[in-house]
C-alpha cells in the first residue's frame, strides 16, 4: 500500500517579518559540521513509521514502567528532564524540579490550567476586526507566546508533540478568519493534551480547521446517479498517520509479519468504507462575519450517509443515526491493536528519543492501553510512563549509542529565549513565521507544508552513519547545508538584538562575562543540560576570552552562539 500524497499546500509566503540577517563570517566552517552532526545524530537516534476514560477488557493490568530510583536531582539532570517535557529550562525551573522531583513536577504540571487561550488572546488583541478577515496575522505572535511564555510548559510540549503527529498547517486551512480556525485547532489539543487520546480524536474530527485541510467539511454522500463518492482523504489519514499506520504493529512497535512480508493494517475498502461515515459535517452558523463558528463543533447536516458503511471488520447498519455512526468508527480504530504502539512510539520520538528500544516502547504502549484501572488511551498515564520511564531518565553517558534526538529548531529558538528570560513588553511577540530554511528555522509551529509534518517520524538521512546504523533521525528532513548557516545566521541575530521587542535579558550572564569559565559552565547547563565536552567546552572559553570586555555583552553573545553551534547541544542525549 503506497502513501497517499495529502491535499496540496501552497508554499509559503515570502518571510516578511525576519530582520536583516549579515552572512556569518564562519560560514563555510558550519557547512562543515553536517556530517559531524550526522554521527552525533547517530548517537541520538527512532522512527517507524470524545469517549474521555474508556474503559476496555484490554490486556491484563499493564506493567509498570522501570521506576527511577528516589535519588536527588542534579541542576543538570534536571535540565535535561525539562528539555524533553518544556519548551527549555529557566534557572526557576531547574529549581523547581531539583524541589518536587521528577514525578512531582509532573503532577504539579498536569494541576496547571491554562491562562489565556490562542482564541481569547486574538479576540483581545482585536484581530477579529474585520481588517484581518482574509490573512493570517495574529497566529504566529500567539503560538510562540505561549510555548514561551506559558507557565503550563508541561502541556504546551505535549499539545504541540500532538500537532506534529495530528497535523494542520495554516496554509492549507481555507477559510476565512484562519488564524481563529488554526487557534481553535490548537485549543483542542492544548486543552485536552493531558485527556484520553479517544476524545482527541472526536474533538479534532468535529473541528473547522481539520475538516477544510484534509477536505471533509461539507463531505456529500455517494450519489449513485452521478457515480460521486465521498471524499476519502481524512479516514485514510485518520488511519494512516493520525492512529494506526500503514502496517500491524506488535505492542512493542516491531512489525508483525507474514511469510516475512508486513501486514497491511486496512485496505482501500476500509477507507472507502470509513469515508462514508465522515460525510454531512459542516459549520454550526454560516454567519462568515465573525469567527465564531470555528470555536464551535461541526455539526451534521442531510448529506450524512445513511446506508450501511463496513470498515475494519465492522458493519454500521443502514440507518444508524450520524452521531451513533461516527462513535462506532472512532470506537473500532481506538481500539484496534495499532494504536498504543504506533501513538506511543511517536510520542516518545517527539520529547525524548528518535530511537526508542523495542522494550521502552512496549512498556509505554502497554500503558496506553491500559494506565493500571482498566482505561485506554490515558494521556497523563502515558506521558508519564514516557518521561519516568528508565531510558528517559538514564544517565546520558551511560545510554545507548542509539539514545537521544536532534533538538528541533524551534526547541532551539524557545530554549534560548526561555533560558535567558526573553519576553515581548508590548505582548505582540513579533518573531513571525520561522519556516524558511534560507533565512530562518525551517521550522514553525502549524506551518507544517503537508500533513506529513516538517519531518517523517521513519526518516533515516541517506548515505550517513544514521542509515548504515538502521537508525532514523526525523529532524535531518528539514537539515541540509542551508538551513545549518541560516539557523546560525538567524540566531546571531536573534541572540544579539531580539527581533522587535523580543529580547532576552542577559543581566545574569553579564555578571558572570569576566569569568570566561563560570559563563560557559553556567549556559552549557542553561542550553545543553551540561552535555558539552571538555573539548567544546575549552574551545568556547578560548573564543569568549578572545573578545574584549567591554560591558561583557559581546562574551555573553559569544558564548551562547557557539554552544547553540556545537554538535553536543543540537544532539540531545
């Protein structure tokens, strides 16, 4: 069964929001850390490619995953903990895991609820005047408020791990008001990032945004006059990408096998099948005025299918209401065998490593299909089993060759800015759209070209040490020569003078510039969780030394630039 290509995109607008970026004057030497970053990257790492609370006979009580021994939290090892669970350490918060512990600070994040939604921020910051009707301005300023700035880091990090595996990108929304619909979209998953993974699924099927990117809003059933049929792009990727994946999974994400070959998980008869159940979903008002509508749930309407659909081995009887129709198809792939290893193996690849082992898998999907009181789908249960788990928390130095992850370039960019305290005083947060891979991040969060996401959970980059090895390294999709210069070049930037009003407070490092040893010791446990090499660390010392005092700025600026380049800080152990 061959992939499907998803509903075309446009490419994105040309970046208007990027300052001037001067050309690095090292260039041609970052150019040279590919294949470095390559065979760190092999160090690193994983692919493969509404009924909140069910509870299912499902397997016996799963098995607990491999505790982590009570034992006091080092300020590096809580760094590293807070770079898989938020969008970057503050010194606040290495403080504050070091005081809960790991388990604790978990269960003070999953006790957090959110302060000022995507929605309600844009209502309040007026873009719902009609001068923004037909444009997307408004969406990017929102998002990186608050994987910034959100205190609820721990549900931020999920709910966009979620958004990267159940994609929409704002560019293939088609509606009116989009950065309403894309904000709505993103509430679902914030709001119910730490819900069951079954009322993710309805939510975002009875979503605006969803239904005009994968083309099911206003789906017509068949017409058997006309030969028409119903659209069938969102159950192929419902099952495709979003739940199940293309072939069975055993529980600890290997393939299940026959004659040697891979089985399928459905057929083209399934989604034809499941298609039918998606039809009659529209808006809840037409009033195109404001963007209420989109905040609301779709709502069916005549043209739902009302003869017998069969999908999966299950038959919806001819007649069977719309609402009773699509619970019996979210029910039967909710359940299906798939979904705990293929979920759970991409929630891992997202916050902790790109190559889990078949063990570490099984125990967090063993616990996706049971969290140990017989329910399913238990999203704080899983991301709990994912960060306690042994592997999670194993000294990196200790860890498998395979452990590990390439730090997405966003994560590189809310790292710093949350290490280093940057804020926007005037709360517009202009950092703008980061997707370029000439001139910014090849990154942006809902910016995603394809339903694929920037990068494929089963990506392994061609002839590296990553493929020899049988590993896969997801984020080297969208690293190459130009985006390595251009994430240096942006970050220079960035670093230096902010963008807007969005700048960092370097008080802290300041005092600390005439030490040139005390400053990098204290950014190496800041950014990269203490991974840097005495090597590394040497050869920044050395730099930051070369640079005049002055008022230690230019130290500071040094420092935190070299170790965003260094190998070690992009790798992740």
């Amino acid at each position: 069964m061959s992939e499907e290509v998803e509903a075309g995109n446009p490419e994105p607008e040309a970046d208007t929001a990027a300052e001037p970026v001067p050309p690095l004057a090292s260039g041609a030497s970052m150019l040279a850390m590919l294949p470095a970053l390559a065979l760190a990257a092999c160090d690193a790492g994983g692919g493969g490619g509404g009924g909140g609370g069910i509870v299912t006979p499902g397997p016996s009580p799963a098995p607990v995953p491999t505790p982590t021994p009570t034992i006091a939290v080092t300020r590096v090892q809580a760094s590293r903990f807070l770079a898989q669970a938020s969008f970057g350490a503050t010194k606040a918060d290495i403080e504050d895991v070091i005081t809960r512990g790991y388990d604790g600070w978990i269960t003070n994040q999953f006790g957090l609820t959110r302060a000022t939604t995507h929605w309600n921020w844009l209502s309040l910051k007026g873009y719902r005047d009609a001068q923004y009707m037909n444009d997307e301005r408004g969406f990017d300023n929102t998002m990186w408020r608050q994987i910034i700035s959100d205190t609820n880091q721990l549900r931020q990090r999920v709910g966009m791990a979620l958004l990267e595996m159940l994609v929409v990108g704002i560019a293939g929304v088609q509606l009116n008001y989009v950065q309403f619909a894309m904000a709505a979209y993103a509430d679902v998953l914030l709001d119910n990032a730490f819900d069951n993974f079954r009322t993710i699924i309805e939510k975002i099927t009875f979503n605006a945004a969803m239904a005009s990117y994968l083309t099911f809003l206003g789906n017509r059933k068949a017409n058997m006059a006309t030969g028409a049929v119903p659209d069938e792009n969102y159950a192929r990727e419902l099952m495709q990408l979003f739940t199940m994946g293309l072939y069975r999974l055993n529980m600890d994400g290997s393939l299940v096998l026959s004659g040697g070959n891979p089985v399928e998980t459905y057929t083209q008869a399934d989604v034809s099948g499941l298609a039918r159940i998606f039809t009659g979903l529209t808006f809840s008002s037409f009033d195109f005025t404001t963007p209420d509508h989109y905040e609301q749930p779709l709502v069916f309407n005549d043209q739902h299918e009302t003869g017998a659909s069969s999908f999966l081995g299950v038959t919806v009887p001819s007649g069977t209401s719309a609402a009773n129709s699509l619970k019996t198809a979210l029910d039967t792939i909710f359940n299906h065998a798939n979904v705990p290893p293929f979920v759970s193996k991409q929630l891992i690849q997202r916050l902790v490593t790109s190559n889990p082992s078949a063990a570490y898998i099984n125990r967090v999907a063993n616990v996706f299909a049971n969290n140990g009181s017989g329910v399913r789908g238990d999203m704080k249960a899983v991301v709990r089993a994912i960060l306690m788990d042994a592997e999670a928390r194993a000294d990196p130095l200790a860890s498998a060759t395979s452990s590990g992850k390439l730090r997405e370039p966003v994560m590189r960019l809310t790292g710093w800015a949350r290490a280093f305290g940057a804020t926007s005083p005037s709360d517009t947060w202009q950092i703008g759209d980061t997707s370029s891979s000439s001139t910014r991040l090849a990154e942006s969060m809902g910016r995603s070209q394809s339903v694929f996401n920037f990068f494929r959970p089963g990506y392994s980059p061609p002839n590296t040490a990553i493929s020899a090895a049988g590993l896969t390294a997801p984020e080297f999709q969208i690293t190459n020569e130009l985006s390595v210069v251009a994430y240096i070049n942006f970050m220079a930037v960035v670093i230096s003078n902010g963008i807007g009003d969005f700048r960092a407070n370097y008080t802290t490092m300041q005092a600390l510039a005439a030490d040139s040893q005390a400053l990098v010791d204290e950014i190496n446990i800041l950014l990269a969780a203490g991974q840097l090499t005495s090597a590394t660390v040497a050869s920044i010392k050395a730099a930051v030394d070369s640079v005049a005092f002055g008022d230690g700025s230019n130290r500071v600026y040094t420092a935190i630039l070299l170790t965003m380049a260094a190998p070690e800080y992009l790798t992740l152990k």
